[in-house]
C-alpha cells in the first residue's frame, strides 16, 4: 500500500501522492454489482461528514475512490448489465455533483497546504532577516 508523504512534499506532490493511493480496491465478482451501487449514497454522506470534520484531505480521497469505482471498475464487473437502471442514474447524478465537489476541495487543499508550507518557512526566513541586523549589532561593538 502507497504511503503518504505528507511533510516532506509541496503541497501539488501531497494531493497526486493521495490520488495515486486511491487506486488499491479491487472489485469482488462475488458481490453482486447492485451492491456496489446501493453503497454509493453511504460514501457520499461520509464525504459531507469529512468535510463538516474539517477532514478535507479525506473527504478528496473518498471522492476520487468513488469516481474510479462508478466511473472505471464497475463496468468490468460481471453482473453490471443486472444493475436496475434507477441505481445506475441515482449514482449519475451524484457523480455530476462530485466531480465539481472533487474540484473545489482540491484548490482548497491546495491553498491550505500553501499555507502550511508558507508557516514552515517562516523560522528560516525571520532567521534570514535576523541574522544581518546580529552581525551588524556584532560589528559595531568592535
């Protein structure tokens, strides 16, 4: 399993680190495909509780397993043609939602993760802009 890098990368390489771990699942041929689809809303209303929680980063990995699901795997799965056609339009219509969803949390993720990046560079730069005015201070007193 991808391990997340999370302090180490700017915050561009954090958000493709968390894609590429969305990727793992793989789709069992002995659950039917309408049960996959009958879950759909569960993922949804646990999307919307990480981002009350404040939990962004999980709320965007939730949503791209979501789209990589409905949108790639499942229309491999053997028993697809079976799936009732309301669940096949009921997860459309949530992934016409999710898709914009998936677009804002990310430049939300982005602008926070510039934001920590900013906050962990500035020790170094006030020492930066300190370390003139000690020499400066160092050199009068000669």
């Amino acid at each position: 399993m991808n391990e997340l890098k999370l302090a180490a990368s700017p915050s561009i390489e954090q958000l493709r680190e968390w894609i590429r771990c969305d990727g793992v699942e793989e789709l069992d041929d002995k659950i039917p495909a309408r049960s996959y689809y009958e879950i759909a809303p569960e993922m949804m209303k646990m999307v919307h509780r990480y981002i009350q929680t404040d939990q962004a980063e999980l709320a965007l990995i939730l949503i791209f397993k979501f789209m990589r699901l409905y949108l790639k795997k499942i229309l491999k799965h053997k028993d697809f043609g079976r799936v009732p056609l309301d669940k096949l339009s009921q997860t459309e219509d949530t992934l016409l939602i999710v898709l914009p969803l998936a677009s804002t949390i990310e430049e939300l993720l982005i602008r926070k993760f510039a934001a920590q990046q900013h906050e962990l560079d500035a020790p170094s730069l006030e020492k930066q802009r300190t370390l003139p005015m000690v020499t400066v201070q160092i050199l009068l007193k000669r």
